[in-house]
C-alpha cells in the first residue's frame, strides 16, 4: 500500500510537471518566431523585388500563424472576430509587400 501510494504521488508530480512546462515552452517558440519577425524587419534588403517579395510574404505567413494561435485562446464571436481581423491584416500585409517591392524596380 505505500509502494502503491509512493508510485501515485509520483505519477501525479510528474503530470503537474508536464503541465507546467508544456505551455512554457509553446510560448518559448511563438517568442522566438516574433523575434525572428522584428529581427528580420531591422534588417535591410538588398535582394531582388522578387526575393524580397517573397521574403515579406513570408513574414506575414508567419505573422498570421502568431495572430491566429492568440486568437485560439478566445472563445465564440471574439475568436472569430479575431480570426477574421487576423485574415484581414494578412491580406493587407501582402498588399503592402507588392508594393514595397514594385518600389525597389523603381
């Protein structure tokens, strides 16, 4: 019976653990994709208009993934709402990426 008891404080230490740590490091990796976003935005581009096309729309790629995964945390209307605002920006980012791009061949 106290081996049994022993085993099932563990078990359950182990599980509060898990818990713990998961969310952390979930946030460690959406911290990293924003930083890699700012680093990225303080750099400055000396590729083709094509190339950096490409390297702009993949930022708003990445930016919606972070706008949509906050947006997971919300429940009913507000998360769709959220949803929603967050397709909208995407389609706004792109937008204003051909136009810095087109600004390049000029």
């Amino acid at each position: 019976m106290k081996k049994l008891t022993h085993q099932m404080l563990c078990t359950t230490l182990g599980f509060i653990l898990c818990v713990q740590l998961v969310p952390g490091m979930a946030g460690n990796s959406q911290d990293s994709a924003e930083r890699a976003v700012e680093a990225r935005q303080h750099q400055e581009d000396t590729s083709s208009p094509k190339d950096y096309y490409q390297t702009l729309k993949k930022e708003a790629g990445a930016a919606l993934q972070i706008n949509l995964r906050e947006c997971k945390a919300m429940k009913g209307k507000s998360r769709t709402t959220c949803e929603k605002e967050a397709r909208e920006v995407y389609k706004q980012d792109l937008i204003d990426a051909k136009e810095k791009s087109q600004e390049m061949r000029q």
